[in-house]
C-alpha cells in the first residue's frame, strides 16, 4: 500500500493537538471527515489514547490511511469508510465528536453545507465538531495567501474558502462556541451540538 503525505498535516498536528487535548478530553469516539493520507488519525489516536478515532474518505485516500494505520498498528484508530456528504448516508457510529481538518474548502458549497446540518442533527446534544482550516471572516480574507490559496481552488473546481458567518447560518442545533486562530492563517472552529 502506497503511503501518502502531507506537508500541511506535519505542519499543523502539534497546534491541532493542542487544541484537540482540550476540546476532547471528556470525549470517546471521534468520527474524523476526510482523513486524508491517514497522518492525523494516526498523530492523534497515539497521542490521545483515551479515544477511539474513527477515519473516513474517498475510496482513492483509504490505501495510504490503511498505510499510516498498519505501520502504528494503534488500537484505538477504525479502519477508513467511504462518505462524502451528498453521496452517502450519515453512518452509524456512536461517536460524542466529529474532526475535520482541511476539507470545508475543497467541499462544494452544498457539501459544507451539508455538512453542518448533518452534524448538528445527527449527534447528541453536548457533542463536539472540532473545524480546522482556511476561513473567512465578516465577507473578507485574513491574508494575501488566503486570496490566492482561494482564487486557485476556485480555478481547479473546489468549493472555496468558507466565511464563518457562513458557516454559523447553516449550523443546525449548533452553538459556535470557539473561534481559535491558528498558524498559517488558519481557524480552529469549536462547535457544540445543542
């Protein structure tokens, strides 16, 4: 099996963590949305070892986070599903936390819109979604790189960078509750299920 890597995942797993330690302390199953090459699952399964960490993806990401997993051979990390918001049902899983970290920009408007009504009507009140990557704030970018980053996603077919007011209207039964600047221009969203 082929294993991928990120750049971005070794670059940003030490802050995320730092986060993730607090956000999911009391937590016991996360389900992570777009694991990836599997670098993160992996990062932080060993690290938070009180958690079961559940991955998914595309079926083209899930020999390289099958790759990363059989190399940790970590007890607490699920092997990948396939789900992409718009094709498949939610799964079900008994999770108390959702993980993404660098999808909402690559998903299509509808998709991440999706996304936050899914999660805030399919879990329990008092559940985590923990939002990590580019966001706009109050209709603008927060850097140059930002632009440009958005501009050449938009050119290649993604969604774009979203705008957290955005992504606050189409919460469902969802509180933002953090709004954590991160390296890199990049957010750490906190939202709980109400």
């Amino acid at each position: 099996m082929t294993k991928g890597f990120s750049p971005s995942c070794e670059n940003n797993k030490h802050p995320i963590l730092e986060q993730l330690s607090v956000y999911f302390k009391d937590r016991k199953q996360v389900f992570e949305i777009g694991s990836g090459t599997g670098q993160h699952a992996v990062f932080f399964a060993k690290h938070l070892p009180h958690l079961i960490w559940n991955t998914s993806d595309m079926l083209d990401n899930h020999n390289s986070i099958n790759a990363w997993l059989g190399d940790e051979a970590l007890s607490n990390v699920v092997s990948p599903i396939e789900f992409l918001f718009g094709k498949h049902d939610w799964p079900n899983l008994p999770v108390d936390a959702i993980f993404t970290a660098n999808t909402t920009h690559i998903m299509q408007p509808e998709q991440a819109k999706l996304m936050m009504q899914q999660i805030g009507t399919n879990l329990d009140s008092g559940s985590v979604f923990c939002q990590y990557g580019p966001m706009n704030v109050d209709g603008g970018y927060t850097s140059y790189g930002n632009r440009d980053f958005d501009y050449h996603l938009q050119q290649n077919g993604y969604g774009g960078i979203r705008d957290i007011a955005e992504l606050t209207e189409w919460a469902i039964n969802m509180k933002l509750v953090q709004q954590i600047p991160m390296p890199a221009n990049n957010f750490l969203l906190v939202w709980e299920v109400i």
